[in-house]
C-alpha cells in the first residue's frame, strides 16, 4: 500500500549552501532648506522580496531601523525633532503576534538638522534588520556620510561580508573558534543527487506500470502492436523498428511535458522550493485531486480539446518517422483521463517536495519508460502477448481503486494546507477517521458492495480482488490502531507507513502536545564541542536569532514533531549561536576583522561573533541555518539547511548526518 501511495507522491530532498547575501544598498543626500537648516536624506533599495523594519516597532519585536549622526570631536549641528520614515506596510505578524511596520522595495528616511558651524559632512550610522519569507539576515550596521558638496553616496548593506581568505584573520579565528574555515571538510554531495534521481526515476516507472493497468490505456497495447506487425506485411524487422521507434517517442512526449519547469527553474532557482509550502497551492492541489478521484469513479471523463487529438490524428497520415511520433502523441491525448491525475500527482510530488526540474524530468522518464516499453517489448516477441489477460471489468476496478488513492492523497495536502496556516481543522483525530472512511470504503468497493458508473455486474470474486480486499481492510485496521494512546508522550501513536502524510501525532484536538522543547543547548561554541567529544556524538550548529521569525517557526512547529525531537533530544548536542545576541564580548574578545567590501568591523557583541563565524565559515549570513559536524567540529556531516518547513525533509537531513557520523566511526 505504502508504495502505491509513494507512486503518487514523490518526496525528495535536495539541499545546497546558501549564499552571503546583501538585500539592502543604501544612499544618501542633503537637502538645503535654508542657510542653517538642512534635512539628511538616507535613502534604502531593496531588493525583490525582502523587507526592511520600521524605526518604530513594538517591544520583543523584530530589531528596528535606528539612525545616529555625528561629527568627530566638533559639535556643529543640532538635531530638530526624530527621524522621519515613509508609510511602509503595518501587517498582524503571526509569530510575533503584534502589529509590524516594514518597508518593501525602497524606504526614504529623513532626519532635519540646524548647522552651528560650517562643515563639509556628517557622518552617520544605521543599524537595521531585513527578511524574507523564508528567513532573517542578522542585525546590520553600517556607516553613513552626508556630504555637503557633491553628489549622493551609496553604501554596501552587509557589515557580516568577511573577507575568508584574509590571513590577519588566521589568528583571530583560532582565538575564538578555535579553528579555521579550512580545519572542517566538506562531505562529497554527488552520489546523494544520483541515487535520488534514480530513486525518482524507479517511483515514476511504477506511476507508469499503474497507467498501463488502466482501461484507457491497456487495450491499445495488442492493438497498437499488430497494427506496426501487420501493416509492414512480409518485412517484420520494419514493422519492430517503428514499434520501437513509437515507444522512444511515449518516452520523449513526457520528457517534453517538464521542460518547462526548466524554464522557470533557470529564470528562479528557488521557484519550485517557494511554492512548496504555499497555503493555496496546496488547497488547489486538494481540488484537483478531488476532481481526479470522482473522474477515476467514472462520474465524467477528464478530455483534452477534441481539436488536438483531431490534429494528432491528421499527422498520423503522413507516414515515416513523424507520422509515428504523432501516433504517440496521440496516445498520450487520448489516454489523459487516466494518465493525467498521476501524472499530476507526479508533478505534485515534485513541486511540494522541493524536488526541481531534473527531479521531475527523472520522474517523467520512469513514466514514460514504463509506458512505452511494452509497445516496443510485445512488437519483438508477439507471442507474449498471449500471456496478457483480457481487457474487462478488472481494468475499471483498477482505476476506482486508483480514484480512491487519489482521494486519500488529497486530504494530505489540504492537512499540508492546515499544517502552515495553523487553522486547527483537519488535526490527527479528523485525518485518520477521513482516511479510515475512505480505505473502508475501498474495502468494500473490492468486497462488492459498493458500485460506481462503469462497474459491471460481479459475477464471482477473484482470488485477486478478494486478497487485496483483505489487505486494504487490515490497513484500514490499522489507520485505527492509530487512536492508541502512547502514555510515554500522551499523544496517539505515531504511524509509521503515515510518516509524511499524517500530521503529527501532537497536532490534536484531544491530546495536544504543548509542552516545550526542553532540549539540551549549548550557547558557546567551545563548551557545545567539548561536550560532544565527551559523549562522542555528532553536534548540529544552530545559527539562530532572538528576533528572527522562520527560527521561530522552526523550533515551535518543526523540533517539537516526534522524530526530529528524537534526533535533537538523543542523538546530537544542540549548539545555539544567536546572530542578534547584543549582549558585550568580553574585552580580549573585541577585535576587528577584515570585511569583504574593504575596511574592518569590529566584533562588540556575541551576536558580532556568532555572524562573523556563519559568513566566514560557511559562507552564510541568513537564519535560520543548520549545520551537522562530528564531535571534534572537523567534519562537515551533510550538506547544511536553511528554513525546512517539512519535516520528513528536515527529518532526512538529521539521518544523514548520524549515518555519516556512524560510518566515520567505523573507519
């Protein structure tokens, strides 16, 4: 059953460092306004997507935008009244649960000031905090020059650009960390993207042997078959090659289907992993399901424009290689009733499961491997097809069981919608009696009794109908073993064939879990190490903030959930690094390290130095960020993660990381 579901729903889990990043440039300028008075412009460009927090937000906020300004030892100027800032955006921020002001864009800020002297600049500074949807970068400060005569100056955001290679910093890295960038080696990342495209490819292959096991698909294949032996009369080698030639070109119609999420994979990266967790895109995906399942019931047919197949059909008689490649272009029209909900499904899998393009090309191929391949098989050896049943009820049967299929995977996605939207609706207790509801159903379909459209009178039960009957019943036996209470956790036992599909066991109406993570943490680097060296377990750096929102998220939503608390809780140490922590370094630790932009910065605070160690170290500057490390610190266990929402992902990064950590132990 397991696998059945997985041919609809493909998980895959593909990661990649994060880049240092600089959303914000700022400029300045000088208005006059009268001999004595001037008004100091700061002007902010932001980049698509991200956004920039007021002067004024509330208190446990987000860190807001604060303006100084000064002239070194001359007191020429006087400040009138406090900055001011544009309208902006005022949104009810879910996690903060207050009211935020931020900006989007471009964001002008003006500060009005009367001269007491004659100068030729002020100089200012801004400290201020940006995010996106997906992350927070940590407090930024920069310097400001207002210049008197002469045209704007514009400014790098990112104090946190630190120049890596920089020797001077050689020493000081070791005075605080401990070690260098180059200390910690990079574990090889290649064979993991490899065996995942197989693994897409073997799931995609199955979606295919399932389309092939449906009625508008399985009686083509003798039909199709003698029609290239026959039609070539004497010469059968010919009559093989264009049944061969017809299968390649099934294959090719479903690889052309996923170039377009190249496309848009080259215009944005990141498209397909921000619409993963997208509340309505999930909802959609609920209706579209929906709509499959009661098409697979055979309450109406799901057709392409009758146009198509009749400009397929016309290209069919101009013979050679193109009239076969139409022939096959056919098909695929023709049989987009039952194709078509799984290869949505494949291409839900895909999209929700933060796969990419090539993810879904693999999965593409294995379909239309497998869907072609018996044209080309049976053209070779004609006798096998004697061997294949006959077409009848069992392929309607085939495809109500597929609509019932189709039906379960729709509420997973409605509970994906739930989940990230934290409506409360569809918690563990409504999700398994549905899925009890609809398994029970398909039990009975299989027993009998109960009848849709196309089904023909059941004479007798197969053996067959009758065994899987029995299998389904137990599973639905099974969703119901799902109430148990596990007194350990007072929760309901966790499913395992669910896991990914059912919302967690503590998202519950009657037995929530609301208890907080109480994991061990450790706050400083050199203690989090030492400890795991002693207890010799692998460490996951934790590169948080105070006033970042996705951390928030993370480890309110996501560490909680039972299989990542268990990694968190019993298999790694936890080190917290807060990129935001304002509390002073001590003195012997208040050095300057060289930025990427030229200059130097000086490292004041734990959050200075935590920052400093993220860009350097792992050339990221945006939370939240995840890296695993053996014991020592020494080894980089899998590649590391930002913001991951879902936790069978999330859950997976864990597990490779001990797996590594396991076979490093055994060397």
């Amino acid at each position: 059953m397991k696998k059945l579901l997985a041919c609809l729903l493909l998980v895959v889990s593909i990661n990649s460092f994060s880049q240092i990043l600089e959303p914000v440039k700022w400029s300045t300028s000088v208005e006059k306004v009268s001999d004595t008075e001037y008004i100091l412009i700061s002007k902010a460009k932001i980049d698509k997507g991200w956004h920039l927090y007021s002067q004024n937000v509330p208190e446990d906020g987000p860190i807001p935008t604060t303006f100084t300004y000064y002239v070194e030892n001359n007191p020429s100027f006087k400040i009138i009244g406090k900055t001011t800032e544009e309208e902006g955006h005022t949104v009810d921020d879910p996690v903060f649960g207050m009211k935020i002001k931020y900006f989007e864009d471009s964001a002008t800020f003006k500060q009005k000031i009367e001269l007491t002297a004659a100068i030729n600049e002020i100089k200012g500074a801004v400290d201020f905090m940006v995010c996106d949807d997906a992350r927070c970068l940590p407090p930024t400060t920069i310097d400001l020059i207002f210049q008197f005569k002469g045209e704007s100056v514009i400014f790098s955001s990112n104090e946190d650009n630190v120049l890596i290679s920089n020797k001077d910093n050689l020493a000081i890295n070791n005075e605080l960390y401990g070690m260098n960038p180059e200390d910690i080696s990079l574990i090889e990342s290649g064979t993991k993207e490899k065996k995942s495209l197989l693994s897409i490819f073997g799931l995609g292959f199955l979606g295919g042997l399932l389309a092939l096991l449906t009625p508008c698909v399985f009686p083509m294949i003798p039909l199709t078959v003698s029609f290239f032996t026959k039609s070539e009369g004497t010469n059968k080698s010919s009559g093989i090659g264009k049944a061969l030639l017809y299968g390649f070109f099934i294959l090719l119609v479903y690889l052309i289907l996923s170039v377009p999420f190249h496309l848009l994979d080259s215009v944005n990266p990141d498209i397909l992993n921000e619409i993963s967790t997208n509340i309505w895109l999930n909802i959609i995906f609920f209706a579209i399901f929906v709509f499959f399942a009661f098409s697979f019931f055979g309450y109406y047919e799901l057709t392409l424009p009758e146009s198509w197949t009749n400009k397929t059909t016309k290209g069919e008689n101009i013979g050679g290689i193109v009239g076969v490649f139409f022939m096959a272009l056919t098909l695929a029209i023709v049989s987009f009733s039952c194709t078509g909900p799984i290869l949505g499904s494949l291409l839900a899998g895909s999209l929700t499961a933060d796969g990419g393009a090539w993810q879904l090309t693999a999965g593409m191929a294995g379909f239309g491997v497998s869907l072609g391949l018996p044209f080309a098989l049976f053209a070779m050896f004609p006798n096998m097809m004697n061997a294949l049943p006959k077409s009848g009820g069992w392929l309607n049967t085939t495809k109500v069981v597929l609509g019932f299929l189709e039906l379960a995977l729709a509420f997973k996605f409605l509970s994906n919608a739930d989940l990230v939207a934290h409506w409360g609706l569809l918690k563990i207790e409504p999700f398994l009696i549905i899925w009890i509801i609809i398994f029970g159903g398909l039990a009975l379909y299989l027993f009998g009794k109960i009848r849709f459209p196309h089904d023909s009178p059941i004479v007798k039960l197969s053996f067959f109908r009758i065994s899987t009957a029995i299998l389904v019943t137990a599973f639905a036996v099974y969703l119901v073993s799902g109430f148990r209470v596990n007194k350990e956790t007072n929760t309901f036992t966790s499913l395992t064939l669910l896991s990914g599909l059912a919302p967690p066991v503590g998202y519950s109406w009657f037995l929530p879990s609301n208890t907080t993570n109480n994991l061990k943490t450790f706050k400083d680097l050199r203690e989090g190490i030492a400890y795991a060296q002693k207890v010799n377990k692998p460490i996951m750096i934790d590169f948080t903030g105070y006033a970042c929102v996705n951390c928030r998220k993370m480890e309110e939503h996501v560490w909680p959930l039972e299989q990542i608390d268990k990694y968190l809780r019993d298999e790694y140490v936890l080190i917290s690094l807060y990129v935001d922590d304002k509390k002073e370094l001590p003195k012997n630790e208040q050095v300057e390290v060289a930025r990427v932009n030229g200059g130097t910065r000086l490292l004041k605070n734990y959050g200075h130095k935590w920052a400093n160690f993220q860009t350097q170290f792992f050339k990221s500057n945006s939370q939240p960020f995840y890296v695993l490390l053996s014991s020592n610190g020494k080894q980089m266990l899998s590649e590391p993660v930002g913001y991951t929402p879902n936790e069978e992902e999330y859950a997976k990064f864990l597990k490779s990381g001990i797996d590594t950590f396991k076979s490093i132990l055994k060397r």
